[in-house]
C-alpha cells in the first residue's frame, strides 16, 4: 500500500509525462504533416475508448446528456486543440509548451463563462 506521499509524486510524475508528450507528439505530427484535425479525432477517440469503459462500469454517464459538458468539451477540448495542432506547425515546440499552457487556462475559463450564462 502506497502513503498518500507517494501516490501524489507518482501522479505528479504521471501528469508531467502527458503534458510533455503532448508538446513532443504534437510537433512531431506537424513535421510528419498530419492534420490537425486528424490529431484531435485521435485524441478524442482515444480519451472515449479508455473513459467510457469506465464510466459505464461506474454508471456515471448521467453528466454526458447535459449541455454544460458538451459546451466545455466542445470549446475547451476541440478548440484548444485545434488551435494548437495548427500552431505547431509554425512555431518551435519550446515556444509552444510555454504559451499553451497559459492559453488552456484561458480558453477553459472563457468557455467555463460561457456555460453560466443563462442564454445559453
């Protein structure tokens, strides 16, 4: 059994691993000239064919039917990663991991914003 110390480093070192491989595997496909669009259907469909599974063992999919995930997933998932598949394939990777962790936080609250707004 792992403490609770030692459970949050392996997480800690789990999240690093992602977010570089998405630097390093995002700019490897703008060399390799993959579409952006291509990029985020995999990534997208790699996401559901690991969560869903998941979720349905859970029975937790009750979230999925309302507007305010679809929005999130749409604008901040879709969005965002068009936006930056398309941008690596302009800038150097180092530029790229410094700015667009900035621009997630960003593009997430505005369309966490979005989501309040009772016109939508």
């Amino acid at each position: 059994m792992m403490t609770s110390r030692t459970q949050g480093y392996m997480y800690v070192a789990i999240t690093m691993c992602i977010w570089g491989g998405f630097t390093i595997t995002s700019r490897l496909n703008a060399i390799w000239h993959i579409s952006p669009w291509d990029i985020t259907a995999l990534r997208f469909s790699l996401a559901f064919c690991i969560l869903m599974p998941i979720l349905i063992y859970k029975k937790d999919t009750a979230f999925l039917f309302n507007k305010q995930p679809f929005i999130l997933a749409m604008i901040g998932g879709v969005a965002y990663c068009l936006t930056s598949y398309t941008a690596f394939h302009f800038v150097p990777a180092a530029h790229a991991a410094i700015f667009f962790k900035w621009l997630y936080s960003i593009v997430y609250s505005f369309s966490w914003s979005l989501t309040l707004s009772p016109t939508i």
